[in-house]
C-alpha cells in the first residue's frame, strides 16, 4: 500500500489558450486537485506515520530490521 499526503503542493501546468497559448501553472494540494479534477472522486484518508520521524525512532539497526520485515510482508 502507498499513501499520499493529500496537503501536499503540486503544480499543475495549464495552456491558456484565450492568450496565445501561454503556459501558467496553477498551485495547489493533491487534495484540492481530486476535489477540481475528480468529480466524486474522494480518496481514502487513513492516518499515517511517516517513515522519517520512524527512522528517528529507532537505533540504526533496529529500524533496518523493521524495514526487512515490512519488505517481507510486502512481498507475499
């Protein structure tokens, strides 16, 4: 499973036409792009740790044998 932060900034490219063809890009988060782009599209929002503040966590070895695991369990 992989999840996406949906507050994070993206930038979408967009062609205006009505100006000679000019490219401006338009700012905003993942979540605001499924809410613009996706009609009724709502993506499942499930709470997550990220893998930077587990790493912090852990002795070196420790979070290298976590991580092992988890690549294990993927992999079945």
């Amino acid at each position: 499973m992989k999840l996406v932060d949906l507050n994070q900034t993206i930038f979408i490219p967009v062609v205006d036409e009505t100006h000679g063809g000019v490219t401006v890009e338009m700012k905003m988060t993942v979540g605001e792009f499924f809410a613009k782009c996706c009609d009724g599209f709502e993506p499942e929002v499930v709470e997550a740790i990220p893998v930077e503040w587990m790493k912090g966590q852990f002795i070196d070895d420790a979070y290298e044998e976590l991580m092992c695991k988890w690549q294990e369990q993927e992999a079945r």
